[in-house]
C-alpha cells in the first residue's frame, strides 16, 4: 500500500507559482527525502501534505485516503519542526501527551507511550523539565518523542538537524535512521543537505523551482542524474563542470566529471593550476584553475601538491556525463 | 559581559543621568503628597518644607473622607479603568492574530483601518459618541466610559500586538495545529504567553490616561454614582475658593492605585520571553 500519494499537486500563492503539478508516491515504510536549494518549495511541499496549507489544485492522499480537505491533526501524521516547537509552558512528559489528550486516548495508554518514546530516546532524566531546561539537542529529541508517540502512518520532518551542531548533527542522524528501522514507519525528510539526503534516504526527490528534477534512489541520483542540476547537486564536493570545447569537443556540450574520479598523472588531457589544496587527512581536496574553469579533485589519500603547482587530471571516459545548453543530460 | 562597558567612569555618568532624570520626574508627586499632610498656611508659606510637629495636619484627608462618596468615585475608577484595560488587551490582541496569523482578502486594509484611530482623536467624536449613549441610554453608567475607553485603546493596541504577534514562531502554531489544538487554544495557551511583555506595555501606556480622564466622565457620567476619582475631585476647585488640602489629599490618594497596577505591569514588562520553546 503507499503512505502517500500526491497527484498533479499545484500550489500558489497569489500569482506566485510556488509548486507546480507535483507527483510523488511514498511506500509503506519508506525513508524519502525532498531535497533541493533553499527555495525551491520543499517545506510548502512538506506543509500541504501535513495540511498547513491548501493545495491550490491537485490530490493529497495519506494510505489511500483523499485528505485535501482534513485538518492536520486528523491526517495520522506527525510532524518535527526545525525550530523544535516545544510548547515551553509545558514540561517534556505533557508536551509528549498533550497530542494524545486531544485525541482523547485514555491515561494507561498515554502513560505507556509516552514512557515507550521516552526509553527509545533516553529522555527518562529529563521527563519532568521544561524545555528552557534542556540543551538543543535534547529539545530535538523531545520533538521526535512529541511525533512518535503518535504512532503516525507518517512522520514529517522538516530540517530537523539544521540548529544543531555538526558532531550533534551527525549523532542526530544516526538516531533518525535508527528509529526509521525500529519503526517502521513512513517518513518524510526535508532538508537542504545533500549529505542528510544521501545518508537517510530510500528514495530521494530534487526539487527546484517547485518541480520535481528527479526521484530516484541515493545511489541512482548519483550515478544517473537527469540533468546538470541533479549532478551537481548531490555529491560533496560537487561535480566539475567545463564546457567539452577544453578537450576539443562541441563547445555546446558541458562535460561534467566528479571530483573523485579525477586523478593526478603525467599525461592527462586536463592541464590546470592549482590554487588552493585541503589536506584532509584521508582525502585531499585540490581546487584548480583550467583555463577560466575552476575544478576540484578529490584524492584519496595525502599528497604533496602546492598551490601555484600545474598539474596534470586524467579521468576514465566512462565516468563523465554530458549535458547540453539547456542542462538536459545528453547520451 | 564587555569589560570596556564597566568603565566606572561610564557606570557613574549613565547613573548620574538616570537619578537626575529620577529627582525631576518624581519632583511633583512628592511635592503633592507633602504638602496633602499639612495644614493650609504651612502649604503657602512653605511648600517645599517637610511637614513638621507643627504644620502636619490631616485636614485634607479628613475633608476627602467626609465629603462626597470617595470610596464609590474610587472603586467606579479602578472599575473602568481594569475592564477597559481588560477588553483593550484581549481584543486588541485577538484582531491582532487575526491580522498577523491569516491570509485573507482585505487584511492589508484591515490592519490600516484598525490603526487609524491613533492617528484621529477619539474626542472629536464626543457629540455623536454622547448621542449614541443618549440613545442607548447607556449615559450615566460606567458601561459608557468602559465602551469608549475600550474604543480608544485599541487602534495602538492592535498596532502593536500585530508586530509582537508575527515574531511568533510559525512552527509552534502549526506544532499545535498538527496536535490537535484548536485555533482558540493555540491562541490563548501559545501565543498570548509569548507577547506577555508587549501586553504588558499596551496595557501601561492605556491604564493613565483611562485614569486621569476628566472629559468623558464629565460628559457621559457625571452622575453622583457614577463619578470617577478624577471628576470626584474637582468638587474641591472652586472659580474663587479651593480647597488644597482636600485636592492634594485627594490626588495622593489617586497615585495609588496607578502605582499598584504598574508595578504588576512592569514586572511583565522587564521579564523576557519565555526561552526555550524555539532557539
């Protein structure tokens, strides 16, 4: 069965065309992540599916149910906020229940999920503070027990990491994907980074400008990504682009080549200087300029490589991607 | 905190100013509330002398106590001057959350209209105002002053709340929402928590001059039960006589009440806002 299905989705504001006629579906117990560039529409995506905001046009169905017209509390979902938006009136336990007292669940049942949620993510010391009294990392831990206790047929999260800091973030996410399994549950994630994207996700959406680039799993994406966009929006550092006129080729065509499969050698047909190099330890990223291109490799391992050094890239044929004027991907 | 803003120097000006500005402002109260506790000679001779063994009297409030109902003006003031406040502050913030919080047709305009009456004042329409409480026959009764009141402070009312109100997270309110909160909860349990201190200020800058009003009370409920503080005083100015004892005694007494809600006020005023509910 799928969790969600939205079909021929439109959303404007005004004269503002904010999503333009989204299909997605979202199996049972999949992980799926809409990721794009600020802007792009994920959270009002993320929004009317919670019921937030109206669909202008178009169908929003939650386990096959039409709920274009259904308050969000009434939708089975449950949603994490960036901001955590804990009640701060409210103690963790009340803020934990205080969704299931308005469903009119009875005190056994809320005492048993509420303790349940609280054990999963070591909230048990700090039941009976408020939210003032807790660090940004418990607050978000408080706001994903707020979620589960609901036992929802999805769980939206939007940019739940991004207050946090990066070793917190990184922690945070392991525990996402650790309660994704756990629970079993459909789940829905926005965010910017692709790195969150890539890591959590089953199937991965890009947007831009309100349209959908691309669905596809990580590793799908990554490999075989439609258009320019898409390449360079998923992988760290992003993907090279040069016009394919620097090898001799149609200077209509851009060749895009990832900065993991360019290497160091004597006879490259890349030519360029180095400007800068990051010693990373076990990788060493070195940004170049070829011609009026700026480039970056990523080398595994540590190399001695300077700035102001002209080095020479090879790269297999078979790992580069092309794409026309317009961005489309071509062959 | 900044080492360079604990330059005693800086802490001793900034301190200088603040009592100056202190000593100016409280000047008059104090002057009024000596000269309420001497006798009448003792307030011409020497107005600026502390009442000794020998001018202190009581006379003025002795004469405030025997003369008129000054209890009832006194309760008919806090009466109106506490629901007046209290329908400012609560519809005032309600067409406030109205204002910020939904997207509707004509909320742009709504908001201007709301906030003209700050820049019209309410007196102008004194004539019609007392025609329409003559129709309703709602002269003399403190509904009249409460209504008119109400009607007074809530354009800066909703002006300022509307501000306060769209700093309020969105993501508590839709936290709510997905929760199951009805609007009437999100708003009264969520919101109106968070904008404590902008109430707070509403709530100071209309309590004063609620107080003090002397023209509607005069126009719309000088009736003997009906009578606030303010007009209650005057019956001791006369065109020849007045008597200073009673007045000053009388405005003594009336600085109380003024000086208890403003403490409970400004305690909301300086408290922060509730941390902790979004970074």
């Amino acid at each position: 069965m799928t969790a969600l299905t939205l079909t021929n989705v439109n959303k404007s504001f005004g004269t503002v065309e904010v999503l333009r006629d989204i299909n997605i579906e979202v199996e049972d117990g999949e992980f799926v992540v809409f990721v794009g560039p600020s802007g792009c529409g994920k959270s009002t995506l993320l929004r009317v599916i919670a019921g937030l905001e109206d669909v202008t046009s178009g169908e929003v169905r939650i386990g096959g149910e039409l709920m274009n017209l259904t308050p969000p509390s009434k939708r089975g979902i449950a949603m994490v906020f960036q901001s955590y938006a804990l009640y701060p009136h409210l103690n963790v336990r009340k803020n934990m229940s205080l969704a299931l007292k308005q469903e009119g669940q009875s005190k056994q049942v809320i005492e048993e999920r509420v303790t349940k949620a609280s054990r999963m993510l070591n909230l048990e010391p700090y039941i009976d503070r408020y939210p003032s009294e807790l660090s940004g990392g418990q607050r978000q831990r408080v706001a994903i027990g707020r979620a589960i206790v609901r036992e929802p047929k999805l769980f939206l999260f939007d940019e739940p990491l991004s207050n946090l800091d990066a070793a917190l973030r990184m922690n945070t996410r392991i525990e996402i994907a650790n309660l994704h399994q756990q629970l079993d549950a459909s789940m829905i994630y926005v965010t910017h980074d692709q790195t969150e994207a890539m890591t959590l996700a089953d199937k991965i959406v890009v947007l831009r400008d309100g349209r959908v680039e691309q669905v596809g799993s990580p590793m799908e994406l990554y490999n075989n990504p439609a258009n320019q966009f898409v390449a360079g929006f998923l992988g760290a550092p992003s993907m090279n682009f040069f016009p394919a006129s620097v090898i001799g080729d149609s200077a209509d065509t851009t060749l895009g080549i990832r900065p993991e499969d360019l290497y160091l050698t004597d006879e490259g047909p890349l030519t360029a200087n180095v400007t800068h190099v990051e010693h990373l330890g076990g990788d060493t990223n070195v940004i170049a300029m070829m011609q009026d291109h700026q480039i970056t490799a990523r080398l595994f391992g540590q190399h001695q490589v300077n700035a102001g050094q002209a080095v020479q890239f090879g790269y297999a044929q078979d790992r580069t991607y092309r794409f026309d004027q317009l961005g489309a991907r071509l062959g | 905190m900044n080492k360079a803003r604990q330059n005693p120097l800086n802490t001793a000006a900034m301190h200088g100013a603040l009592i100056l500005y202190t000593l100016i402002a409280l000047f008059p109260v104090f002057v009024i509330i000596i000269n309420s506790f001497k006798t009448r000679r003792a307030i011409f001779r020497e107005p600026l002398a502390l009442p000794d063994a020998e001018s202190f009297s009581l006379i003025g409030y002795q004469t405030v106590m025997k003369q008129g109902d000054f209890f009832l003006y006194f309760q008919n003031s806090l009466i109106v001057t506490v629901v007046s406040l209290a329908f400012v502050l609560l519809f005032g913030a309600m067409a406030a959350f109205a204002l910020s919080e939904y997207r509707f047709k004509g909320n742009m305009i709504m908001g201007l209209y709301l906030a003209l009456g700050i820049m019209i004042p309410i007196r102008i329409g004194t004539v019609a105002i007392l025609e329409m409480m003559v129709a309703t026959g709602l002269v003399n009764t403190l509904w009249a002053l409460i209504l008119v009141y109400t009607a007074q402070g809530l354009p800066l009312a909703v002006f300022i709340l509307s501000e306060f109100m769209r700093q309020v997270s969105d993501d508590l309110k839709n936290a709510g929402r997905v929760d199951g909160l009805s609007e009437y909860t999100i708003f009264f349990r969520l919101v109106l928590p968070l904008v404590r201190p902008a109430m707070a200020t509403v709530a100071v800058f209309n309590m004063i001059p609620i107080w003090n009003d002397l023209w509607f009370p005069l126009i719309l409920a000088p009736a003997e039960e009906t009578k606030t503080l303010t007009l209650g005083s005057q019956v001791f100015i006369g065109q020849f006589v007045t008597d200073w004892n009673a007045v000053l005694s009388a405005l003594s007494m009336a600085i109380l009440p003024v000086l208890v809600l403003y403490v409970i006020f400004s305690r909301q005023l300086i408290r922060g806002i509730t941390s902790g509910a979004v970074k």
